[in-house]
C-alpha cells in the first residue's frame, strides 16, 4: 500500500472535513461570490474534481480503500490550487457560528502534500512537468533555456550591482517569456530614482512550479540556494514581481527556514509606496481599467489594496470592478501547473474571466501576475475579445511622465 507520509502529516484537516460542500457550488450575493471551483465548471460534475471529492480521496488513501493510480493522479493535478474553496469553507455558517472547521483546513496545503505523496509514488508530476524538473536541475529554470540567459533582457551597456539593501528576485517567467514585463519594472525603478540589485548568476528558480507539483526535493535545493544568495546580497528588502515568486519566498520560503533576514514585498506594494512619497510622476492615461486579483497574491497573501490604490492614484485611469474580487475572485486558470499539465483547461478557465472583464466596459483588464498576463490573452484571443489584457507595470510605464 502507499505510504502517503505527507499527506499522513495533515491528516487532521482530511477529517475535519464535515463534507458540506460548499467548495463545490457557493452562491453569496452579500459578499460577491458566484461559483468556487474552476476546475469543476470545465470537468465532468462530480466529487473529485472539486475540494470536498479531493479530501475524500484522501481519506480514501490513508485508510487503505483506494490505491493511488495514474487517473487518480490526473485528477489530483487538474487543480489550479487557487484556494478558493479555502477562503469559501472559511466563510460557511458551521465555521462562523458552531465550530472552526474551514479555517483548520488549508485546502491547499493539503492537495499540494497528496501531490507530494503522488510523486514519491512515481504518479506524478505530469509529463510536461517532468521535463521542467529535468531541466531545472540542469539549468536552474524550468523554460528550456540557458541560465546565463536569465538576464539577456537588460539593455545593452546597463550595468546593475549584485549588492544592495533593496534587491529585485527576478524569477524565471519575465526574464525567459515575458521580458517587456521586466523592461517594464525596470523603466519604473530608475524613474523613481530607486538603488537596488540583482543576484544573478546567483538567482535559481524559485522553485514555486516544484511546490505546487509536489517535487519538494527539488523545491527545497532551489529555496536554499536562493536564500543562500540573497543572504549574500546583504539584502534588507527583497521585491519580486512574480505572485508566484512572491508567495513562494515570503510563504514557502518561511515555512521551510523560519523567519527570513531580510523583508519580502511585492512590487505593487514598492510601487504603491512609491507614488504615495511623489517619486513617480504620471502623465493622464484616459483610460477605463478592471483589475484581476492573482490567486498568488490576492488569496494566498491577501494582498487586494496596493493594486486598486495604484490604479486609482493614477490620473486618467478609471478603475471599474468586476463582479467576483478579492477573495471571491475568479482564477485565471494557469496556477498549480494546470497552464502547463493541461493548457487547454486552463484556457477555458480564463475565457469565463475575459467575459466578466467584458461586462464591464473596461478597455483593459490589469493584473500583476506574468502567468495570469499569459493566459487572460491567451483567451482574449481565443474569444476575438477586443479587451486588452496587461500588467499594471506596463501600464505604469507606459504612462510615465
């Protein structure tokens, strides 16, 4: 039988699962939620492909009625990890009123160490995801390119210091795939007169895709060599415009080392500061805007404010909201591996969110999140939406006076 020793660890949240099922359809008016799982709304309708089917087959594991397999497996992986049945199960009557059952339950926490059992099982990760493991250990990202490349998006002749109190973790997403993103962060740091580093060659992957896909060994040789490096930086600030990358160093990170020597924000949070002191200077944009909350940074770090007070200290923007925000927001669809294991769920995922953009009227949905920025246009384009989808960074820099 399968050991199943991480998911053993937890065993207390799989029992105390009272099996009401709101994680599987929740309608709150009051609070805006309309729906829970994104992956149940693409699947076929039954227990196992929401929360509450989830944490029964984990009871079915630990008690030996069921065998792990590779179609329980490709169920366990069909799971953005947005963590929206956490936050809905944390705003049930039994929890408010008769007994803390939703916030003892870390829904998250509990798929990704069933998925950590699933690999030591051989079960797991997918066939994509294997190739980006292998690569990692070679050249520490999981995109098939060249580590000395992590900084072939830097202008020519631009020299940044490897020492600073501030220093930027650049992860593996812009550098590699979306650099106009990056290029778009850096125009906005030397626009505010901002010192700061970089740690590379020094800077691996983060290791936030081996989290999520339970290849722990590997995420936790990244995350110390990461923290090695950054220690080194003689660091008191780390900003990092990832979600990804964000969750992972000021959660993961945390959870495996304890209290970090150094502070980790997120780059909306530098830049909310920063225009605040009047560092930032912004011609009038003339534009209608929604914002999409990233799973990452919205529901995992519950960092919901820093965004809109940009968007709305900006002259010109006019920020107009979606139906579903904050922690009722609805996924983009590409977290937890799902852009990469199965890339065409995850576009059907984010068609549902180009369509509520559309409702509003905006001209733009914004977001701060590179693998939400990839997937929301993947399905405006697959919906011929004439909404554009962009990073806030880009629309800071583009509107720099």
């Amino acid at each position: 039988m399968a050991k199943m020793k991480n998911t053993k660890k937890l065993s207390d949240m799989v029992y105390a699962c009272s099996g009401i099922g709101d994680c599987r359809i929740a309608y709150r008016w009051a609070v805006g939620r309309y729906g829970v799982c994104p992956v149940l709304e693409h699947s076929p309708q039954f227990d196992p492909f929401y929360a509450r089917g989830k944490i029964r087959i984990a009871k079915g594991l630990l008690e030996e009625e069921l065998e792990p397999s590779e179609g329980l497996a490709r169920v366990m992986y069909q799971c953005t990890t947005c963590g929206n049945c956490h936050s809905t199960c944390h705003q049930t009557l039994c929890e408010e009123i008769i007994l803390p059952i939703g916030r003892f339950i870390d829904h998250t926490k509990l798929f990704e160490a069933m998925r950590a059992d699933l690999v030591e099982e051989g079960l797991g990760p997918m066939p994509r995801h294997k190739e980006f493991l292998e690569w990692a250990k070679k050249e520490h990202n999981p995109y098939m390119e060249k580590h000395e490349d992590r900084v072939k998006w830097i202008p020519k002749g631009k020299t940044i210091p490897q020492k600073a109190e501030l220093v930027w973790f650049m992860g593996c997403t812009e550098p590699y795939r979306q650099p106009e993103l990056a290029q778009a962060f850096l125009k906005i740091l030397e626009a505010a007169g901002v010192e700061f580093a970089i740690i590379h060659p020094n800077e691996w992957c983060c290791g936030s895709v081996f989290f999520r896909t339970g290849v722990w060994d590997l995420a936790e040789e990244l995350a110390k060599h990461n923290l090695e490096a950054l220690k080194a930086s003689e660091a008191k600030k780390v900003v990092i415009h990832c979600a990804g990358c964000f969750r992972t160093i000021a959660k993961d990170y945390v959870e495996l080392f304890g209290e970090l020597p150094f502070e980790v924000i997120d780059a909306v949070e530098l830049i909310r500061d920063l225009m605040k002191e009047g560092k930032l200077k912004l011609q009038k944009a003339n534009v209608k805007v929604t914002y999409h909350d990233p799973c990452h940074l919205g529901r995992h770090m519950e960092i919901y404010d820093a965004p809109r007070e940009i968007l709305e200290m900006m002259p010109g923007v006019e920020l107009v909201e979606m139906k579903r925000i904050k922690d009722a927001s609805w996924c983009c669809g590409a977290g937890g591996g799902v852009k990469s294991g199965f890339p065409e769920l995850a576009v059907e995922i984010a068609k549902d969110r180009i369509k509520e953009a559309e409702e509003t009227g905006a001209d733009y949905i914004i977001t701060a999140c590179p693998f939400c920025v990839k997937n929301l246009q993947d399905a405006a384009e697959a919906l011929k939406s004439k909404i554009k989808v962009a990073d806030i960074v880009e629309l800071i820099a583009e509107n720099l006076a």
